[in-house]
C-alpha cells in the first residue's frame, strides 16, 4: 500500500438503513485507532429517507457510493474494490463498534503476522439484548455453525486471493461462505474475549426471520461448496452414516436390555419390595 492509504477500510452496505447509518459512521469515527477510510456503498434503496439522507452525506473521510441493488455481497465487494486500506472492516448499516474495535483488532495482527481474522465477543442490540452466545474458535466448529460474525477484520491481500462474497447466499450465509474461502484447518483465527461488537437484531432482521427450511438450504449448499475441507475433517458422508448406523444399533440393544430388566420377574419383585421403603422417604421429605 502506498504511504497515505488508510491502514483500515471499513465498508458499509445500506439498502434502506438510513435511520441507523449515522450510529454506525460515528462508531467508526469515534475509534482511537484513527487511521482509516468509510465506505458507504447505498445498494439501490428505494426509501427515499436513505437516498435523500446519502445523497448529502457529509461525514469525515467518509466516501458514499450509489449502485443498483445486487444484494449485500455484492456491495461489499464493490466497497472493497475501491477501498485502499491494508485490513478490512466489513459492517453492517445498522451495527455499531466499540470504540477500541479497529485498535484491539490491529494490536492482536501486529503480534501476529500470521493471523488471519480477529474478531471479538458480541452482544446483542434491538428487539434482543444480551450477550451472543460464542464458542472459541476451533476449525471442526466452524464447518459446522458460523462463529464469527460478519464485521471480523482481515487483510486485504487475504480477501484478493478469494472471489469475494458470493451473492448466491440471498437469505445467509454469505459470511460463513466467505470465512471458509479465507481459512483452512491450519489458518490462525483470533477471538478477542472482550464485548467489541453490537449486533442488531430488528424485527425483519434476516436472521429473525428465515425458516428452518431456509437453514437447511444454505447449510447444503455451503457443506457442497466446502466439501474438501468437510472431507478433510468429518470423512466421506458413507463413513459418517456408518458410523451413525453402529451407533443406533447399539442403542436400540442398549434399549432392549433395559425392557427386558424392566420386565424381568426379579426386577419387579424387588421394585415391590423397596416400594413401602419410597413412600416413606417421600412422606419424610414433606
């Protein structure tokens, strides 16, 4: 990167988000790592609030860019593609940072170059409060349910060697897509155990409101788009059923020897022994 490049870009898509975009620049603003440009890419809103309110935006070293709307992953490559920072910052329209965010993030890439994304404990905002649930990152894990959310930061020429976001993920996933592409079983991920990051939740949230059915399409889809590193780790799905087969048969024999404890004539025999023996525990009790 040339000298007066940013050392982070933070990219926001905005398709109708206009009345949270201010409370997401100014926690960008607001960081004590102050090296850094926005890029605000307005995904073809049709509320004329957002278009009204973008078209004037005036933010410091804050860039708006108005596409046709493709969807998220594709403003988001476009806002990376006019970026010019060395890390990458990608952050939803109506989430917030915490101030130390960028700062924390870059501390943690500067002791270790071979990091590839940092991110850090979440907490919910909106119509849910609290704090997200979090497992620590473990490779196997990730294969299985996304663990890092979308705002995560990582190098830019990491993000080059991908094809970005892929806008084929229309209700999810695009996230969980695209950290796979990033990161094999041997990529250092670092989570931050400190609350840096705030998640809205809204009543028309994506993820308040896909089905299970929905869930179950993007996880095929990315356990197909993945399947080396599935491979890779779980084996092939005949060793998986396998394996799943022993395992019931196993306990539907466990079952059996139980009914037929349950049924035996010594079993019952001895339950009608101990049975004067229980009522008195539990009249002792009251």
């Amino acid at each position: 990167m040339e000298p007066n490049n940013p050392k982070v870009s933070v990219i926001i898509p905005c398709y109708n988000l206009g009345a949270y975009i201010d409370e997401a620049v100014d926690s960008v603003l607001n960081q004590t790592f102050q090296d850094f440009e926005i890029i605000i890419v307005n995904d073809g809103s049709t509320d004329a609030f957002t278009n009204t309110k973008l078209a004037i935006y005036n933010k410091p070293k804050t860039t708006v860019y108005t596409t046709e709307n493709k969807g998220v992953s594709a403003a988001r490559n476009f806002g990376i593609a006019k970026s010019r920072g060395e890390y990458i910052v990608v952050l939803d329209a109506d989430d917030v940072l915490d101030k130390l965010y960028l700062e924390m993030c870059l501390i943690e890439f500067q002791s270790d170059n071979e990091l590839v994304i940092v991110y850090s404990l979440t907490k919910y905002i909106g119509v849910k409060t609290g704090l997200m649930d979090s497992t620590e990152y473990e490779f196997k894990k990730m294969l299985l349910y996304d663990l890092i959310f979308c705002s995560a930061m990582y190098k830019r020429t990491d993000f080059d060697k991908t094809n970005g976001y892929d806008n084929n993920f229309k209700i999810g996933a695009e996230d969980w897509d695209f950290w796979l592409n990033l990161i094999n079983k041997d990529s250092k991920v670092k989570r931050i155990n400190e609350i840096l990051f705030y998640y809205r939740i809204r009543n028309n949230s994506r993820d308040n409101s896909y089905s299970l059915k929905q869930r179950w399409k993007f996880e095929s889809d990315i356990y197909l788009r993945h399947f080396p590193k599935y491979f890779e780790v779980f084996g092939s799905p005949i060793e998986i059923l396998r394996e799943y087969e022993i395992l019931k048969q196993e306990a539907d024999k466990l079952e059996f020897f139980k009914q037929q404890i349950y049924n035996s004539l010594s079993y019952r025999i001895g339950n009608f022994i101990l049975s004067p023996f229980k009522l008195l525990k539990k009249l002792f009790k009251q």
